[in-house]
C-alpha cells in the first residue's frame, strides 16, 4: 500500500476513532481498541491514526471555535457527527502539521472520506467550511509575518 494509501486509511480509521469515542462517550485509547478487535485494521494506518484523533482530542475547543467560525450558518450541534469529525480531523491537519502536507491535499482527502462514508452533500459542505478555514488560516499566517 502507498504512502497515499495508508494515509487515507489513516484518516478514516481516525474519523471512525472520533465517531466511536464521541457516539459511546469513550477515550480515544479504548475506542482503537475495539476498532481492532471488532474489525480489520490496516496496521502501517494505526500510528498516524492515533495522532489525527488524539490530536483532533487535545485541540477540540480550538479546532471547534474555528469551525464554528467559519461555518456561520450551522451550528456545530447541527451538524451530522461523521461530517464534523471528518471536519475536526482536516483542521487539524491543516492546523497542526506533522509534516508539510498541502492544503489542497489535506482538504481533497477529506473530500474522499466523506464520499466514503457522508451522503452526497456532504462532500461540498466539507469542501466549502474546509476552504473557510484554510483562508482564514492564510490570511493569520500573514499578519503574523
């Protein structure tokens, strides 16, 4: 499998981890156990899983405001849980790199998860708040220089 494979298993295996820990009120930690135990898991996928999903965690209340921020006429509430956690994965990436992994790319692969597991409009609606995010993050990066 490619580095691009096992990046995007990584991603959805970390919005399943986010989708069980919230739906079951249960740690990040316990939620992967069960992933493993329950189902196939693509083992090279685990360790940059457990980072997106412990990072989405430990930066929830940052990575939410910047959603809410930015998705004005919804409500994170509102929101269905697989598409704010496909969100709060993406932000994180774009927020809290681990390595220089292009916008374009960190929202595409967003893009692809939700076509895997959202309906049909989900796929622009994580496009569109993703995009937000992503200039409102450019133009901090300006200020800032």
């Amino acid at each position: 499998m490619t580095n691009i494979g096992t990046r995007r298993k990584a991603r959805e295996l970390a919005l399943q981890l986010l989708y069980q820990s919230e739906l079951n009120e249960i740690p990040v930690a316990e939620a992967l156990l069960r992933q493993c135990e329950y189902f196939e898991v693509v083992k090279k996928a685990i360790p940059y899983a457990k980072y997106l999903a412990e990072g989405v965690i430990g930066h929830l209340d940052e990575i939410d405001g910047m959603i809410r921020e930015q998705a004005r006429n919804w409500r994170l509430e509102r929101m269905s849980l697989i598409d704010r956690n496909i969100i709060r994965v993406a932000v994180f990436e774009l927020r809290y790199p681990s390595e220089t992994v292009p916008a374009t790319v960190v929202i595409n692969e967003a893009i692809e998860v939700a076509k895997r597991f959202c309906t049909d409009d989900s796929g622009s609606f994580i496009n569109g708040v993703l995009d937000a995010v992503n200039r409102a993050r450019s133009i901090e990066k300006k200020d800032a220089v």
